[in-house]
C-alpha cells in the first residue's frame, strides 16, 4: 500500500495495477458487486417468496393488508457515496500498512472504477461528526480531489468514543436520490449503529466495508509490550507471553465479530472485509464471486454455511 504517495502517483499506480484488472475481470458487471444500484420507482407488486425484504412497501403492506414490493428501473448512470470514518483507530497498523491506507486505495480504485463509466460519485468524512463533504461528480479530476482531501486528513492521536449513528443518520440527510453508499469504518465504535445503518439500507443500496488488522484478532507472543487505546490514547503494559491473557484477548475479539456480524444481519447489509495483510483485487473478486454465486441460488438453493458466513 503506498498512501504517502501524492494523489496522482498513487492513482496513476493504482491505474494500471488494480484498476485496469478489475475492470478486465468484472468486465462492466458490476451487479455482482452491487445488487440493485442505481434504481428508480417502477411500480408495485405482491410479495413472492425470495423477493428483497428491502423492497418492501410497509405503507402499502398496512393498507392492502398483504405484503407489497417496489419494483424498479435501473438508471445508466449510477451515484455512489462513500461514508468514510477517519477516527483515531483507523490509523491503527501492526507492519507497514495501517488501516487509513486499505481505506485509501479502497476508495481510490471504487471511485475510478464508477467514474470510468460515466457514473458519479461523491464522499462524507467522519471524525467525530460530519466535518466535510464533497458532492457527487465524475471525471478523473473528481477522483483526485477525493483523494487529496482524503490524503490531508492529519491523523488524530485521540477522541471521544467513537460513534457512528450520527454520522449514518447525517448522511441520510445528505443523501436525497436513491444511491449505491459504502460505508467504511473499522467499526470500532459506540453500540446501537446498526439500526440507522438499516434505515439507510431501507433507501439505498448500501454495503459496509470493514477495515482490520491482524493484530486486532489474535495477539502473538511479542513479550512486554506498551498497548494503547486507539480511540483514546490510554495505554498499559502487557504481557503478550502470558498465554491466559493470549487466550483472554482472542475470546474477546471473537466476541466482538459475533457483534459485528449480527449487527450488520439486523441491518440487512452484506460486509466487504479488508484486511491491511490482504490483497485488495484478490479480496473484491472474491466478494464479487461470492455475491454472484448466491444470486444465482436464489431460485430457491442457498449457500453453505461455511460459504454464507463470508458474505
């Protein structure tokens, strides 16, 4: 990953690298990735089984008394939103590369990708609150102002308790028009996002992507090391030898994906994971495969468990 790069080496690289394969494999399907994007009111119909619970019209559910979904046209030209959380813990790195970094290619390659085909695309950033915005557009230049503002970000050594909900529920405010929204965060946050995050869901077509790092899964045997709370600052001496406390921390953080996976179930959204040890090509056509091969089970089949628990 090389964000200290200036924003147009880095998209140049990323141009030929990451860009250009994705778009050869994808070849302008980008349904596989994005389910539903781009869509304006068609009409309405009866509910059948397998339909979208999404597309449910529960004013017109409540009145007819029998569940009713809104069907739709998709548009040529899509809108994107990226919904980006820069606190504190996503400067958090256990190599060389550090979470802001997977973040900021993430968004670079999405946004190129979109632009390329004439589509537009536009960002809030988070750290703390609502702090900047950059409407919807297209065109390269677009894509390198995301970036340079994106790249300026100083980081921030400490904050107050992350909390996502107002962010989510600000961007519903922002975002009138039907979109494609990916809202990447660590996720390290204050409880109780899930329910705006579903709200959004209910409107537009939305995907959370989760930065991680290795680290914050299991913890190896490093001996006395100096931890520090990303969010604020607080630090502590611990021992990585003790295998207690190994096992201790590995219990909480596997608590924690059991959250964060029901969670983003409560919401109704599919999770893209990026890990700062992953390749990021690898890891969005492994995603878009997955999503493909459970749209064509539809019909009535479903994924292995072992597979469903990935997307």
């Amino acid at each position: 990953m090389s964000a200290s790069l200036p924003a147009e080496t880095l998209l140049r690289k990323l141009e030929w690298t990451v860009i250009r394969r994705l778009d050869g494999a994808l070849q302008g399907d980008y349904r596989t990735l994005f389910r539903g994007h781009g869509l304006d009111l068609a009409g309405l119909r009866e509910y059948q089984h397998n339909d979208d619970v999404r597309h449910i019209d529960w004013n017109v559910t409540a009145r007819l008394e029998v569940p009713h979904v809104r069907q739709y046209n998709e548009d040529r030209e899509i809108t994107a939103w990226f919904l980006l959380d820069l606190s504190p813990s996503v400067d958090f790195g256990s190599v060389e590369v550090k979470k802001r970094a997977v973040l900021t290619e993430f968004v670079t390659v999405l946004s190129r990708l979109l632009t390329r085909h004439g589509n537009r695309v536009g960002a809030l950033f988070f750290s703390g609150g609502v702090d900047s915005m950059i409407p919807a557009g297209t065109g390269r230049k677009h894509v390198l102002r995301i970036m340079n503002t994106l790249m300026a970000r100083p980081e921030l050594s400490t904050a107050p308790a992350t909390d996502l909900t107002p962010f989510l529920r600000a961007a519903m405010k922002v975002i009138r028009r039907r979109s494609l929204v990916f809202l990447v965060s660590d996720f390290i946050s204050t409880p109780g996002w899930d329910e705006p995050l579903g709200y959004l869901a209910q409107r537009h077509e939305t995907l959370a992507v989760r930065l991680f790092d290795p680290l914050e899964r299991e913890l190896p045997d490093l001996g006395l090391v100096v931890m520090q709370d990303a969010e604020t600052g607080e630090q502590v001496f611990v021992d990585t030898a003790d295998k207690r406390f190994r096992k201790r921390f590995s219990g909480v953080a596997e608590r924690r994906e059991r959250e964060l996976r029901a969670a983003f179930g409560r919401a109704g959204v599919d999770a893209l994971e990026l890990s700062t040890g992953d390749n990021l090509v690898d890891t969005i056509l492994r995603f878009a495969d997955l999503r493909k091969r459970r749209s064509l089970l539809s019909g009535g089949a479903s994924l292995p468990k072992h597979l469903e628990a990935q997307v």
